[in-house]
C-alpha cells in the first residue's frame, strides 16, 4: 500500500520539492541582501539603541530609517504576503483529490476487492500525504520566516494580520487544515471539483473567524494610555500588534476610534488647533497584543488548527469506512 501511494503522488512530491528549490532561490538572495541593507544603513543599530521601554526615550527615533527601508522592500512585503495562500494551494491540490478522483474514477473498488481493508487503504494514503505535508509545510515555513525577519524588526510588526500568519509554525498547522479539509470534502461531495469548492469556503471562513473574532484574545488584552499632548510615544522596536486604538476626554468617554493624535504643549492651547475639540486632559488608548506574545499565540492557533485536523480527518476515514458503498 505505502509504495502504491508512492506510486500515485509522487508527481505531487516532485512538483512540491521543485516548488520549494524556486522559492529558496527567490528568497536566499533577497533575504541575504536585506540583511546587509538592514545593518549597513544604519537601521539595525538605530533600533537596538530604542531598549525595551514601553515609549521613546527623546532624541530617539529611527522612524526614517525605517521608512526607508521597508520603502525599498515594499515589493518583497506584499510577495511574502501573498504567500499566504500556499497552505489553501497545498489543500487544494493534495487533500480534496486524495479521495475524490478515487471515488469519481471508480478505483477504489479495485483496491478494495484485492485484500486490502478499506481502514488501512484510507489510513496508508492519508497517512502519506499528511508525513509529506507536514515536512514541506515546515520547509517553506523556515525559509519564510529567516527572510522576513529584517522586515520584522523593521517595523512590520510581526504579530500582525497577514504577517502573523506566514512565519513560525502557525503554516504548517494552516496547511495540515487545509489538507485535511479537502480529504473530508472528498468524501461528501465525492467529486474533485466541488471538493476542491468546499475546502476553499471552508477554509477561508475559519481563518477569517480565527482572524477576526478570536486571535487578538486568545491572551489577555493589554491597553496603552498616553496623553495628546506632548511628545510620548509608544516604542516601535517592541513589536507589538495594535489592533483598536482611538481617543479618549479626561472622563474616559471615547471620542475617536481608528485614530492617534500628538499635539505639542505650546500649540495645544490654540483654540483653532487640532487638538483643541479633544478637550483638556485628553489621551491615546491602544488595545495591543505584546510582541512577546508572538510564541505563545503561534503555538495556541497552531494547536487549534492541528486539533481541527485531526478531527476531520477522523470523519473523513469513518466516512470511508461506513458510507461509501
């Protein structure tokens, strides 16, 4: 059985390994040469200057240094964006053809009458594909996360949406999802088309719901004051992840979300300035994830994808196993 699952994805296994020889060859180069730009301009000691301390000290700031840099990469941010989608390619590909083209052939029958149970035909083949997932999954992840790295410190906080989601072990547990998702549809809808349909919908509504509703507080949330006028500000080198921020009167009433303002002390007194409908004793809030929180919610979302996995991979195999005539 083994060899004969061998026999039938290694072209899957080919086209992976080349796939992974084309990105390293992309990302090798471009990674090395960040690096190099990252010290050289000055950037890498500008940030290590910055400490840990929740705001700027004054005379602190590298905020055009880094400008700078991400501006020059701005192509290589949105490409390793765009990788986001390979876990969904992988599932596509690999997970909701696994079942579907046996049952919408008619092959599985051959197999089924020469000895071989329907639970080890469906646990050697899944068994297969998930082994190679798992080692391809964690290949392009290493590689993506060496390469984003610059980009991270520089400013690309990554905790972020998008971001997040491309580096540390969070992509292999996406695309073991997205693999078991499609073996499950395989075995519903039986064909690969709407397989290939299903494990699509299905996988990016649960990465949006994650996305949207549940990472951001899967650890406590912590809030950020400072106050409108004057020059604090919170220190970028901290990597933390913002997601709600606005302004706030002395009352603690919120006046704006979506929005930060600073206004020096001698201008805040202007009643024509920006900073004169806020009202005296006004503050920034922010409502942020902690950049050192990162570990720790890769490896919480990774073990929830996991966890969905291997639950849909077990009603996938009991559907082999009790509803396909």
């Amino acid at each position: 059985m083994m060899w004969m699952a061998w026999r039938q994805h290694r072209k899957q296994v080919l086209f992976a390994a080349v796939g992974l020889v084309v990105l390293a060859a992309v990302l090798i180069p471009t990674g090395l040469a960040m690096r190099a730009d990252f010290t050289g301009s000055g950037l890498a000691a500008c940030l290590g200057g910055l400490g840990s301390a929740e705001f700027l000290r004054p005379g602190t700031d590298c905020t055009a240094l880094s400008r700078e840099f991400t501006g020059q990469y701005d192509l290589m941010a949105m490409f390793g964006t765009l990788l986001v989608f390979l876990p969904l390619l992988v599932g596509l590909f690999w997970g909701a053809p696994l079942v579907a083209r046996e049952l919408e052939q008619g092959t599985y029958r051959l197999v089924w009458t020469q000895g071989v149970s329907r639970l080890r035909w469906a646990l050697v083949k899944t068994a297969f594909v998930v082994v190679v997932t798992v080692a391809v999954s964690t290949c392009y992840a290493l590689l993506l996360s060496w390469w984003l790295t610059p980009l991270n410190d520089a400013g690309r906080v990554r905790l972020a949406e998008l971001s997040f989601d491309v580096q540390g072990v969070v992509p292999v547990a996406y695309t073991l999802f997205a693999v078991a998702l499609g073996i499950l549809a395989g075995t519903i809808w039986r064909r690969v088309t709407p397989a290939m349909a299903a494990a699509v919908v299905g996988f990016l509504t649960v990465r949006f719901v994650v996305l949207s509703q549940l990472r951001g507080h899967l650890l406590p949330v912590s809030e950020r004051i400072y106050p409108v006028v004057g020059g604090k500000r919170p220190n970028p080198a901290l990597g933390d992840w913002t997601f709600a921020s606005g302004i706030k009167n002395a009352q603690g009433e919120v006046l704006v979300t979506g929005q930060q303002a600073q206004c020096s002390a001698a201008v805040s007194g202007d009643p024509s300035g920006p900073c004169a409908a806020f009202g005296k004793g006004a503050y920034n809030f922010q409502l942020y994830q902690p950049g050192s929180n990162f570990w720790p919610l890769q490896l919480i979302e990774a073990g929830l994808f996991t966890l969905l996995a291997v639950v849909l991979i077990y009603v996938a195999i009991r559907q082999i196993r009790y509803r396909i005539a």
